[in-house]
C-alpha cells in the first residue's frame, strides 16, 4: 500500500511490488482500499470470527491479489530475459492479438483498470474455463473453430454447468475474436459464430405467472423481518420494470422526480446512447420506499441501504453479490410457503414482468421501453421463451 497520499474518500492505492537483483519497482494496478481493509486482507483466515458480510469482501480481496500476482508470474515466466522494461510492456501494454489467452488477460486488466470488477470477473472465470479446457498455455483463435465451440460446449454441460453460463463465457470470447478481426489481426474467414450458435438460458422457466405473482404479493411475513424486506424487494423489482438488483442498489432519492423514478441502467451508464427509464410511482412502490427507504431521505443519499457511500467498485459488486444471494434464499423460502412449485430467484421479478405483460397483450415495443433494452431484436429473443411455453401449453389442450 502506498501511504504517501491519501484521497478524498480516505483510501490509498494497493501496487504490485517486483523486486529484482535488490532493485524494487512499483506498479498501480487500480485497487484503492482503506489502511483497515487492506491490514485485515494481509492478515484474513477463513475460520476467523467476523461478519459474514465482511469476511466475504476479504476473501474476495484476498483472491484478487493472489490472482494479480499469479498473473505477474505468468508474464516474468514467458519472458525470455527479464528486465523492469520488458516486465510492464508486457505486463500492462503488449497482447498478442492471435491469442485468446493473452487478449482475455488484456480484457481482465483494462476493465480492472476502468473500475468495472463485475466485467473483470465474468472475464477471469472465462479465461479459467477455457484454460482448464484447452489445458495448454497458448490458444489461437484460429485454431477456435465452430467445432471447437460445440466441443467446449458438451464440456461445460458435462461439468454440470447451465447454459446460461455457458452463454456468456462464449459470448465474451466472441467480444476476444471482433476485437482481434478489428485489429486485423485475425481474417474474417476464421471467424467461428457465423456456423455456430451461443446457448441461451430457458427464459420461461423464471417467470412467474400472474397468479404465483399475487401469491407473494399477499404473502403476510413478520413484520419488519428479513422475509419482509426481501420479499419487498423482490415485488420492487417486479413493480418497477423488472428492475435488476444493481440497479435497486444504486438508487437515490434524485432519481424520484415528482411521482416518477427516472434513471439509466448500471449496465449500461457508460455507454454513448443510453435509454432512460421512467417509472410511475405506484401507492404500492410508495409503500415499499416508506417502509425501508434509509433516513434521513437527502438527495443524494441511497435510497435502500444495500451500498454505502464512498464504495469502491469491487465495494459495491460484493454488497449486491451479498443482497442477491439473500434475496434468493427468503423469497424462495416465501415461495415454498404458498406452494409455488420449483426454484424461484430475485431476477425472476424481471422474467416475470416481462412475461405477465408479454400474456397480457402488450406490445413487444413497450416492454422493450420498459426493460431498457437497447435493440428491439434482444427484446424479442427475451421473450421468444414465453411464446414457446404458451404454444407447448395450447397444444396440450388439444387432447
């Protein structure tokens, strides 16, 4: 940590150290913590008695530096002399356009570089993925055929992963082959996704219908419990445009504009056009707001007390990793407690609004709205799902 000179949030820059025939350099890799929260990552165990919220974050931090160095290692590794030089040009600038491995672990350090953890891990668990596949250190990309991708695939769903997952490691290595063909450095001859179709998730089966909806929404949890506050947060999410818990996360009271919640998605806050989305404030998200909206209510103040002033990135990705994966276990615990069948999460809230609209007669253009979505295409496969599980159900009424 260096401590000459701290910033405004009280937080100091984390560098990776190399030292080398007694001569050290430092390197700023992007981390800024607290003197505290970095003594604690040095010092983290797994049995110690903390907060499970806190120990979380820790251990995050802590696998984090050790991936940083592990990655350093690899560079110092394929250098045929080492020099300070060669180290960071290397280590920071050079990437081998013809290498998946080698543009994956470019990716991973300019979206940690751009304060983007959420991006940078979805990235580092692909390039693990693909690494335990490939099982060599090199992977050209034009060695990646369409049957390459099918092969991949068949390991994925051997290893018990969803096709959801699936999906997005091999639509991040589709990001990898359009950077590489951008930067003329692969063909367009090679490129795979022309024959090749990514796997996507089964959209129906985490949407509700409307009457398992009105279920949870008349559930009568303790009052002021965590079933409560979940339970309420999951119908928010529902209510207001299938909201996404990042975004619940980052709301403010600006963002309420007379009887209006106007905001941009997270996902999509860096983009050049981005869609704003505007929505009525019912009595029923009122209520919501009242009940647990974090006092004193200021401008610019959170509105749900999910993330904390002053969070780092990698702060506030923790806090709503933490937020989803308590929303996940009460409102399932709501749902086995009105007999809804199956597994039900907090991003069934989204899937479920779109389909309960979709069922309803809505136009396909006013969910896209609705959702954010920047294409009307992605609206239109996001709800491909339901039209095929209201075909499958006419069709058996048939006999």
């Amino acid at each position: 940590m260096d401590t000459r000179r701290a910033r405004k949030d009280n937080t100091y820059p984390v560098k990776l150290r190399l030292t080398y025939k007694r001569q050290r350099q430092y390197y700023n890799v992007g981390i800024f913590m607290t003197k505290d929260d970095f003594n604690d990552v040095q010092t983290f165990s797994p049995n110690a008695k903390q907060d499970r919220k806190r120990k979380e974050y820790l251990k995050e931090k802590q696998q984090e530096f050790v991936q940083r160095e592990l990655s350093a290692a690899s560079v110092i590794k394929d250098l045929p002399v080492f020099t300070f030089d060669a180290f960071k040009k290397k280590y920071f600038d050079e990437t081998d356009y013809s290498d998946l491995f080698s543009m994956l672990r470019q990716r991973i350090r300019e979206m940690e570089r751009e304060n983007r953890p959420g991006m940078a891990s979805s990235l580092q668990s692909t390039l693990k993925s693909w690494e335990d596949f490939h099982k060599k250190p090199h992977l050209p990309l034009e060695q990646i055929t369409a049957s390459t991708l099918k092969e991949y695939e068949r390991y994925m769903l051997k290893a018990k992963k969803s096709p959801a997952t699936i999906g997005i490691y091999i639509r991040n290595v589709r990001i990898i082959f359009n950077k590489a063909i951008k930067a003329k450095a692969l063909k367009d001859e090679h490129y795979p996704f022309k024959e090749y179709q990514i796997p996507e998730g089964d959209g129906f089966k985490r949407a509700l219908p409307k009457v398992d909806v009105l279920k949870i929404h008349t559930y009568a949890p303790l009052e002021g419990s965590p079933e409560h506050y979940y339970r309420d947060l999951w119908m928010f999410s529902y209510l207001c445009n299938g909201m996404n818990l990042a975004d619940i996360a980052a709301l403010k009271y600006k963002d309420i504009k007379s009887d209006k919640i106007v905001f941009y998605r997270q996902k999509t806050v860096r983009a050049k056009k981005k869609k704003l989305i505007i929505i009525e404030v019912t009595p029923e998200i009122a209520g919501i707001i009242k009940r647990w909206g974090r006092q004193p209510a200021t401008n610019d103040s959170y509105i749900f007390s999910i993330l904390k002033r002053g969070n780092s990135p990698a702060q506030q990705l923790a806090a709503v990793k933490q937020a989803t994966k308590q929303l996940n276990k009460y409102i399932q615990r709501v749902a086995k407690a009105v007999g809804i069948h199956g597994k039900v999460t907090g991003y069934a809230a989204r899937h479920s609004f779109a389909s309960v609209l979709k069922l309803s007669g809505e136009s396909t253009v006013f969910i896209q709205e609705a959702l954010g979505h920047k294409d009307l295409k992605t609206t239109e496969h996001y709800l491909s799902a339901f039209d095929s599980e209201q075909r499958r159900k006419a069709q058996n009424k048939l006999l």
